[in-house]
C-alpha cells in the first residue's frame, strides 16, 4: 500500500520506470490534485517514511509509469478503450488495515472524495 493518487499513463513503450505522458497528462494532474490537496498526510508527498523511506510523491500524485510500469493495466485500458478518465486512489500504508481504523480512513478521505466527485 501507499498513499498517493496515481494517473496514466502506467506503462511506456520500454517497459522502465519512467514518466508515460498520456495526452490528457494536465487533466489528470488537476484531478489527482483535486484529490491529494484535502488530505494533508497525502500531500505532503511521503506518507509511508517507515515503511517506504525513500518514496517521495510531489503534492501526493504521481505518474503511474514513474513510480512503476504496469503493462496491460486497467487503467491505461479503460483510458484508451473507453476514454473513461480513471485514477487510482491508494488509500494508505497498510493494504489490509484493521477493521477497527475504517473510520480514521474515512475521515482522511471523506472531503477529499467530496472534492474529487465535484471535478465532474
């Protein structure tokens, strides 16, 4: 898990880790911004320090072949297939938290989903 909100492209042409612009790259930056900017643990950029120490997301967003490459990813497939504008929301640290921490998660998020849907 991290936290961070991830945009296409999440695969480029050779397979590394490295910047995939998709043509759409300013409005999927606005939207992962929209985002990433009501959760302050999120937009400070490292969220994961003990887990992740070097991992360092700029304003909580990154491009998704920056951080990874993900070849055949649903998201890139639903972007270029569907011209549906998908992000994904990696919601914390912990990929399996406890069920007793959902309300800490909800509260993290609940105005950052508000923002997000308002981008429509």
């Amino acid at each position: 898990g991290s936290l961070v909100v991830n945009y296409p492209f999440d695969d480029d042409e050779q397979g590394i880790a490295v910047y995939s612009k998709s043509p759409d790259d300013a409005v999927f930056q606005k939207l992962a911004l929209a985002y990433s900017k009501e959760n302050a643990q999120m937009y400070q950029g490292s969220p994961c320090k003990d887990m992740y120490p070097t991992e360092y997301f700029p304003h909580g967003i990154t491009n998704g072949a920056q951080w990874y490459n993900v070849p055949g990813g649903m998201q890139d497939w639903n972007y270029l297939h569907t011209n549906c504008f998908e992000v994904t929301i990696e919601l914390g640290c912990v990929k399996y938290p406890k069920a007793e921490e959902l309300p800490k998660y909800w509260a993290q998020n609940r105005r950052s989903l508000l923002q997000f849907m308002k981008q429509v």
